[in-house]
C-alpha cells in the first residue's frame, strides 16, 4: 500500500488510480481483519472459560466452516488445518465483497496498470531475515481465488518448514517495528525521506541490486505517513460456504519450497526503475 505513495509507482501510475488501488487493498484488509478477529477473541475467552464458545460465531456473520474447524481445533490442536482454514476463509470471505465487486473489477482489476504489476512481478509477500535476506513468494493472478489460496500455503510452508529460518524471521520481527516503509528491510537501499530532487529527470538508482555510485535511496514512506485513516461500511453479510470440496486444500504440500526470493525481488526493483525511466512525464 506505501508503494502506491513510493517513488516507482508514482511515476507509473495516476493519481486517480493509486487511490482506486489503495481503496481495493484497504478494503480487504479491513474486511479480513473485522472477520478473524472476533474469531481469535472467542478462542481466547474459550480459554478462559474452558470450554469451547465456537457457537458465538452465528452472531458474527463468521462462516459455518470456520465454526467447524475451530471446534475440530479445540479437539485436536492441528495448527496446519486451523491456518490453512483460516487463508481459504480469508480469501473465500474476499471473493465476493472484494474482487467479484462490481465496481473493484472496472475501476482496478480491469485496468491496465493493475495488469502491469502482475506482468513486472511486483506482487511478491516477502519474509525479511538474518541480514538483508528474504524468503516469500509471488502471487500472480490475483483474480483467482485458487491461486490465492494455494499462495497461502506455499507461504504456510516457509514459514513453517525449515525451523530454522522461522526462528529468524520471528526474531526479525520482534526487532524490526513494522512502519510499512521498505526501508525496515532495506535500509540500504530505501529511504522513508524523499532524497530525490523534484523537476529533475529520473535516474536508475540499481545496479545488481545494489545502488549505483551517488544514486539517492528510493523514497518508500511509511503507512502513517501515506495514507489518512479510513471509516468502512459495515460488511456485506452472507456466508460464503456452499461447496464442501473446498476441504481438499487442507491437505498438505508434497513439494518442498525453499522460498528464496531475493534475487527475483531485484529484478523486480530493476524493471520497475526501467518502466519509471521509460516514462516521459510524471502524471499527479
């Protein structure tokens, strides 16, 4: 979302539009935030009392599948089937209210400078750890609720696979404060503070990932300082459940994932810098 106010998108894309794209992703943040976290306060107050409190989701227009695995967790304390229940909620939960929306598909999905992320590869979940490393994975076709949920577990499986790698990026995480600003990654090569000069033309700051010789940082901000906060409609209502073969995506990957993703990360940044070079006018 802070890339949409960072240095390569403004150059690529309207103002206009960077809006229309803030507005799809911060509406399903929000709706995915509004339906899993009543789901982890009744875990907890279940807790509490002992006693499983699953029957409570009925009043939180939370779906009848998560209300089942929750009460399957309580019995068997199976963290894979909770999670990878949880990414097929989540995404299932957007399907409809999000990238089926009417307005989402002409005003975003449909337009061209949404395509152009997905054919520069710029949508990538990235895990930072140890120094300067990253691990994570690039979703392409994000109109695919299949793809995004199979996304969701290759994700799961990095995580979660090698312990020792999780105990790094948790470590990295605990000492990281997270400000949306790629610089709490990348100091080296991102900057929250705009260090470039406005009027001037634009110059390639990458060379092999690394920044070339008196190049300035990029300019990523952090979320408080590129976007105001934002008042939501109440979620639309519905349970999204009514195929039970969603059930197969609960099993387990059989391929091994190692998730590296730096080096295609770079040449992201790369093509990007050469697209924001090859425009001829910075549109506002």
């Amino acid at each position: 979302m802070t890339d949409l106010k960072g240095e390569l998108l403004t150059r690529l894309i309207a103002k206009k539009d960077r809006h229309l794209f803030f507005q799809f992703l911060e509406r399903g943040n929000w709706l995915i935030f509004q339906d899993v976290y009543p789901q982890f306060l009744l875990y907890e107050e279940s807790l509490r009392l002992r006693k499983p409190m699953f029957h409570l989701f009925d009043h939180l227009n939370i779906s009848t599948f998560m209300k089942t695995i929750w009460n399957e967790y309580w019995s068997t304390h199976d963290t894979y089937i909770l999670t990878v229940a949880l990414v097929i909620n989540e995404q299932s939960y957007l399907e409809k209210r999000v990238v089926q929306n009417a307005k989402y598909q002409k005003e975003v999905l449909n337009k061209f400078e949404f395509l152009l992320q997905d054919w520069l590869s710029f949508n990538h979940i990235l895990f930072p750890y140890g120094n300067g490393k990253l691990a994570g994975q690039t979703l392409h076709q994000f109109e695919s609720l299949h793809e995004r949920i199979l996304l969701g577990k290759r994700l799961y499986h990095i995580l979660f696979n090698n312990k020792e790698i999780h105990q790094m990026i948790v470590n990295w995480a605990k000492t990281h404060p997270h400000t949306g600003s790629r610089k709490d990654f990348w100091p080296h090569i991102f900057n929250s503070v705009n260090e470039g000069k406005p009027g001037f033309p634009y110059q390639l700051h990458l060379k092999s990932c690394q920044l070339r010789a008196g190049a300035n940082r990029i300019y990523s901000p952090a979320l408080e300082n590129a976007w105001k906060n934002i008042n939501h409609k109440e979620a639309e209502t519905g349970d999204w459940f009514a195929d039970w073969r969603v059930v197969e995506y609960l099993r387990e990957i059989e391929e091994n994932i190692d998730g590296e993703i730096k080096d295609e990360y770079c040449k992201t940044l790369e093509r990007l810098e050469l697209a924001a070079l090859a425009k001829k006018a910075i549109i506002f």
